[in-house]
C-alpha cells in the first residue's frame, strides 16, 4: 500500500496524473469536451458506513495525501499539481458539484476520467466513502457558535 501511495503521489506531482475531478471543467484546449456525468444508477448508491468523528478524520488524511495536490487543501480546485493540468480540477465549494449526490461522487472517485485516475483498485470501498463524507464537510458551511 504503501508503494501505491508513493507512485500516485509521484505521479500528481509530476503532472501525470491530476483529478480533473467532478464538475463541468473543460480542458482549456477542447471546449467540446462534454460535461462529465456519472450514470443516474450512482445517484442510488448510498453510503454503508456511519459518517463520525473518525470517518472524517480518516477522509481528511485520505484527502490531503492523495487529492490535495491538485484540489488544494480546502478543495477549491487550486492546488499546486492542478495547475499544470490542462483542464482546473473540480472545486468542490461550487455549486454543480455540491448538488451532485454522494453516490455520483463516488462513482466518479472509483471509475476516474482524463486526468482524474480511478481510485477504485486503490482504496476500498470505505475509504472511498470516507473521501465523499470529507469532501461534504468541507463544503458544510461553517456555523458561528458564538
């Protein structure tokens, strides 16, 4: 596991990989590249595992190794290795994306698409719901509790 972390970080950083990620960007070089859709069957999957204290930790962890360097820390799309991409990676604050269910979220983490590589053989599926249930809280609008 290790190994795979290594080669996929390598990779994002290096620019051959990068998470295009789950929203409508296109690659700045082909303004016909369609919106990227998961099939209306993801809408109904649905996450098995209880979304705690851990879980969220866990996803952040997940997050800020795996995803941060093109998404940024706080999931804004800005993240140094997303840059170099051809097309900006999703910004999970925007609002296409926030309306997106879980299960088209995670589809889209496991199958991957352009620069966005498939998680599916490299988290379980738990992990993978751990990254929606972070990507949700980081677009959770904060609460004054003052």
């Amino acid at each position: 596991m290790r190994f795979c972390t290594l080669l996929i970080t390598g990779l994002c950083v290096l620019g051959g990989f990068g998470i295009t990620g789950f929203t409508e960007n296109r690659l700045a070089d082909d303004p016909k590249q369609e919106k990227w859709k998961a099939p209306a069957w993801a809408d109904t999957l649905k996450n098995q595992y209880p979304t705690e204290p851990l879980t969220l930790a866990q996803g952040e962890e997940l997050f800020q190794e795996f995803c941060s360097s093109c998404h940024g820390e706080a999931g804004y799309g800005d993240g140094a290795a997303g840059r170099a991409l051809g097309a900006k990676p999703a910004n999970f604050h925007d609002p296409e994306v926030v309306k997106q269910t879980d299960g088209a979220l995670f589809w889209k983490l496991s199958n991957g698409r352009g620069n966005m590589p498939p998680f599916k053989e490299v988290f379980s599926d738990e992990q993978r719901w751990q990254l929606v249930a972070y990507v949700r809280k980081l677009t959770t609008p904060k609460t004054n509790t003052k």
